[in-house]
C-alpha cells in the first residue's frame, strides 16, 4: 500500500478540474492508492443551499456566501460517515474538486481575502492538502468551454468574474507559497497531456 494523500484541485470554472480528478483517480489507483474522489460544493445540505445560490435561486450576500462555503467545508471534513478526515484516517488517497484555495479567489474578489484565509485556518489546521494543483486555462477558453456545453451559467461564470479570479488565485498563491504546496500546469492542452504533468507531480510521495 502507498501512503495516502490529499490533493486539492483548482482552477477556474471550465478549467477542466472534473475531467482530470477522474484521469488523476484512475493513474492513482493504478499505483496502488485505494482513491475517494470528491468535491464541493458538497453534494450534502449546506453544498445544495450553495448550489441554489450559484444558480441564482437564491439570493445571498458575497460574505453570508463565503461563510456557507466555509460551513460546507468543514461538514466536508468532519461529517461522521462520509468527511475527508474520515477518508484518511481508513487510508483512501482523497482527491478534491477545490478545496480552500477557491474561497481565497472567489470570495477574494468580493471581499478581503485575507479574511477568508483566516476564517478558513481551522479548516488547514484540520487538513492541509499534500499538494494544490491549479489548473490554468485563459479565462476566454473556459468561457467557450462552459458556453459549448451548458445551457445556463452560474454566479462567476462570466468572462469578467472569471479574470478576476484567476487573478486573485495568483495573489493566493503568491500570499501562501511558503506554507502550501502549490503547483501550477498548463491547462491549455489535450486532457492527456494536463492529465500525465499532474501524474508526474503526485509520483514524489
Ligand atoms: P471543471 O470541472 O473545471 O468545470 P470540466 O472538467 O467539467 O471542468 O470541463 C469543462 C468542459 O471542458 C467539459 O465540456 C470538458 O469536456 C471540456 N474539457 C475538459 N478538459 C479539456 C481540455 N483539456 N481541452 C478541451 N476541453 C476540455
Ligand atoms: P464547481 O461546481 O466546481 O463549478 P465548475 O465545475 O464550473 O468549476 O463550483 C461551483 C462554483 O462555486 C464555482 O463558480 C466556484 C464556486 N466556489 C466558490 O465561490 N467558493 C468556494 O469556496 C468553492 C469551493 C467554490
């Protein structure tokens, strides 16, 4: 058996982040990892709350949706029967579609991120991934990507949201370099390509 890991995958909407867990799953558990995929907004009561707010069902301010994303965080790290920290401890390699990081970008642009980062510290201090992956495409490509294959489009899919938090990804990245494990692949090429940089980069565990 291999020693378990946590990674965190991000990027911008359309970046190509659930197409490459699922490649990234598939290569880990080729080499030994039991592997549990997973992502949020979670999938559990608070992730539909958000879910209906990204779809403009609801309305909520930038800071009542920034602490829902850390509440469902934390539900995604400690829920009983199916949190991260659980994962881990029975030995699953756990990939995540975002983690912390895409609170720092989305909500980075709304307010001071420096709060989102401190208000998210208990999650780090639970569970700091072994590696964050960002998966960087040019804004106008994600946007044809999301534009050819969905009907609608949610609360930061638009070019001009989505500049900006790519942009407020980097100054993440920049603001923690020393505390995270941080890599950055070009995400503008055939998924096998992405997929195969990614690979290479979790083989050093
Ligand atoms: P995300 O989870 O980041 O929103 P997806 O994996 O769902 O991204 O990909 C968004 C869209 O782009 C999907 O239609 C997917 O098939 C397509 N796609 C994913 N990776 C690539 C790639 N490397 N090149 C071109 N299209 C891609
Ligand atoms: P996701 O379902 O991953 O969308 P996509 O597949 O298009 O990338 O994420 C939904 C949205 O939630 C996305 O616009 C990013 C946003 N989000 C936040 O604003 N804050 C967060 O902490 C997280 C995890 C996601």
């Amino acid at each position: 058996m291999k020693n378990n890991l946590f990674i965190a995958l991000e990027g911008i909407d359309g970046s190509g982040k659930s197409t490459q867990v699922k490649l990234l799953a598939t290569a880990m558990t080729a080499a030994g990892h039991n592997v549990y995929s997973t992502f949020e907004p979670t999938d559990g009561m608070i992730g539909n709350v958000l879910r209906n707010i990204l779809k403009g069902n609801i309305k909520a301010d930038h800071r009542v949706i920034a602490g829902l994303f850390l509440a469902d965080r934390l539900d995604h790290l400690l829920n009983e029967e199916t949190g991260i920290v659980k994962k881990m401890q029975e030995g699953y390699t756990v990939i995540t579609d975002r983690y912390y990081f895409s609170s720092y970008a989305y909500h980075g642009t709304h307010m001071d991120m420096d709060w989102v980062i401190e208000a998210n510290k208990m999650c780090a201090q639970i569970l700091k991934p072994n590696l964050n992956i960002f998966i960087d495409v040019p804004p106008e490509i994600s946007m044809q990507r999301i534009n050819a294959g969905r009907e609608s489009t949610e609360l930061f899919e638009t070019l001009e949201s989505l500049k900006n938090v790519r942009a407020k990804y980097m100054e993440a990245f920049e603001k923690l370099k020393h505390a995270e494990e941080i890599i950055i692949i070009d995400g503008n090429r055939h998924a096998n390509e992405i997929a195969r940089d990614i690979q290479k980069a979790t083989e050093v565990w």
